[in-house]
C-alpha cells in the first residue's frame, strides 16, 4: 500500500508544538503539502517536515484541489474552522481539526453536514483524552468504580498565564478567550470520562476584568510556557474567565471553570468526579477516594498527570497517541477516538454559556 499523503492547513504555534512532529513519526503516511498565508512559515515547514517535492501554498483552496492528498489538518484560528473543514470534506479529503470544532454550534453543525454527505473521516483535536493518567481514569470509571457520576468539576485555572502571540486575544478570529482556549479542553475531558454527552441546560458567566483592566506593570509575572512577556490590555477584547454550571438530562451536574487570569492560587490536573461508590481527581495523579474494609480510602491509580504532552514540541517528542489513532483509522486499521457529534456538545456548552452570560439566562438544549 502506498503511503497516505498528508496536508497541513496553517503552519502556526499548534501545528510546530503539536501536529508536525506527530506525524512525521507515523509510518505509512508523506507530508506533501503546507499552506499559511505567511509563506515562509509553509516554507519552514515543508524544509522540516516535508518529502523532497512537498508544495507550499498561501491558499488552502489550492492545496484541496490536488486529487492526491488524502487528508488534511485544519490547524488555522478557530473562525475558519469550519469554512475550511467543511471545504476539504467537499473536496473528498479526511480531515483532522485542531480544537475547538467551530466558534459556534451552527458552524459545527455545517461540518457534521459535510462529513455525513462525503462520507469522509473527522475528527477534533482533544490530545488530553490521549494523556497516560487519563486512559486510566477512564478505565476506573468504565469500571464502575465510581458508581453512578452525579457531579463533577471540569477546571483550567491559570493564575497568569495569558498566550501572547498569535491571535489568542482577538475575539474575530477566536470566537472568545479562555473559555474557548482551554475550557474546551476540561470540559471536554469530564464528559468523555463521564460518558455523558446528553445536557438539559446551561447557565454560566465570563468575564473581561484582570485581561482587560490591569496595565503591564499591574499584570504580575506572565508565566505561560516560560514567556514572561506581559499582554497588551489594549487590544485584548476577550474574557479572561469564564464559569458554568452544566446540567444533565439524568441530573448530573457539571461546575466548569477555565481562565487565563484570575486572582486564585492554582493546582494542576481537570477533572474531579463524584460518584455513589467513590469519587476521582486528577488533582495530584489520578486518586480513587472510596471505602475499603469500612473505611475511608484514598488510592493512587495512575502517575503524576503532566499539563502537557511529555516532550510536546520538543525533537525528542515520544510516539504521538492522537495520530497514531488517526493514521490508524486513515488505513482503516482503526476507530476514531474523538467523535465531532462529541466536540458538537463541547461547542454549544460553551456557546451557550457565552449566550447565558450576555442574556442572565439559562440556555435550554
């Protein structure tokens, strides 16, 4: 069988740190294309990761007209999303996007069309589902350790660590801010733990207090990903944090919170679960709290979750779970792991706390 041939739509921040290295360590698959309207970004790329006749483009259009490419990554800020994923569906491309699915539901709807009427694979970057300690949190659960999960905490607090570069602060291009950054993320990883994707209804508010209001020199230390720069209050027009209370259809509830800036000392991991038999946090590893012998436990079941991917965006990078999955479903060796109906519920949960901060009321699915 001949190897697959990948293309690579933006040549940005996610696609260096994350989908490059990825799959360039896959076998059965040729990095053949490169797009980013800053040409010499493709370019870069296309030198580093590329085969020897790989193509550069500044127009993803032109990429998807090339009959040989057999899939494509959406890795492009949030607003073009759909516009292009729903193109390269149409186009007869796999596609693999970067998260969140959409800016809103309407536009991830677009792209469930698409793929229904093409037939073709898709699927949504959530690489924290693929994190050592959380496939063995998934299994306690799936276990039935816990019992019937009735509530749950979905938390990504960064005390200051607003993104600096790219467009992460530019509402137009990103639908919002934390929330849509990295509250995806959490909330993502506690419905997929709880296996519960049905929701009643949504409340929630966001705010623009600490991004918008403090000057450099207010800020305190900037501490993401060891860029100490401080962010530029003027041309910040996103929140800076957001919080929902999400209720299931069976009567679960969910407590969401994600923020780039907050005045709150933090703690790694996202998710706590409570259950009739037991509870689980990944707070410190994965910890079982349950009774044992009639008497209160605490277990520890996995290791130290890190925040990030072991090696993630370095040379050195370990074997990419997320596209192996992937390159393993493009041969039809495998299953998809994150369903987009899936990244649809995560996109109207946080469009509908958006909605329900702007209205003071909840929003009803």
């Amino acid at each position: 069988m001949a190897n697959l041939k990948i293309g690579f739509i933006g040549c940005g921040g996610i696609a260096n740190q994350k989908h490059l290295p990825g799959m360039a360590q896959q076998s059965g698959v040729d990095l053949v294309a490169f797009c980013d309207l800053v040409v010499e970004r493709a370019e870069e790329a296309a030198r580093k990761y590329g085969t020897a006749d790989a193509k550069v483009y500044t127009d993803y259009r032109e990429l998807l007209a090339d009959p040989s490419i057999y899939a494509v990554h959406v890795l492009t800020p949030n607003v073009s999303h759909s516009e292009i994923t729903v193109a390269a569906l149409d186009a007869g491309k796999h596609v693999l996007c970067e998260k969140p699915m959409a800016i809103n539901s309407e536009e991830a709807e677009r792209m469930l069309e698409a793929r229904n009427r093409s037939g073709k694979l898709l699927t949504i970057g959530y690489q924290y589902r693929h994190f050592h300690d959380h496939a063995v949190a998934k299994k306690v659960v799936d276990e039935g350790w816990l019992g019937d999960v009735y509530y749950a905490e979905a938390t990504y607090i960064r005390r200051r660590g607003v993104p600096t570069w790219g467009v992460f602060t530019d509402k137009s291009k990103q639908g919002g801010g934390a929330l849509i950054d990295i509250g995806t993320h959490a909330l993502d990883l506690t419905l997929w733990l709880m296996g519960n994707w049905d929701v009643d209804y949504v409340v929630g508010s966001s705010y623009e207090k600490l991004g918008r209001l403090l000057s450099p020199a207010e800020q305190g230390q900037n501490d993401w990903r060891g860029r100490p720069d401080p962010w530029d209050n003027k041309t910040f027009d996103v929140e800076d944090f957001a919080v929902g209370f999400v209720k299931m259809k069976n009567g679960a509830t969910i407590h969401l919170k994600a923020s780039w800036a907050l005045n709150m000392v933090t703690k790694p991991g996202m998710v706590l679960l409570a259950g009739t038999k037991g509870g689980l946090d990944t707070y410190d590893g994965v910890r079982l709290n349950h009774v044992v012998a009639g008497q209160s436990s605490v277990t520890m079941v996995g290791e130290k979750v890190r925040e990030f991917i072991p090696g993630f965006g370095s040379e050195e990078a370990p074997p990419s779970r997320e596209h192996e999955i992937w390159v393993a479903a493009l041969k039809g060796e495998g299953e998809l792991f994150v369903l987009p109906e899936q990244a649809l519920v995560v996109s109207k949960v946080l469009e509908a706390i958006y909605t329900s901060s702007q209205t003071g009321k909840p929003v009803y699915f």
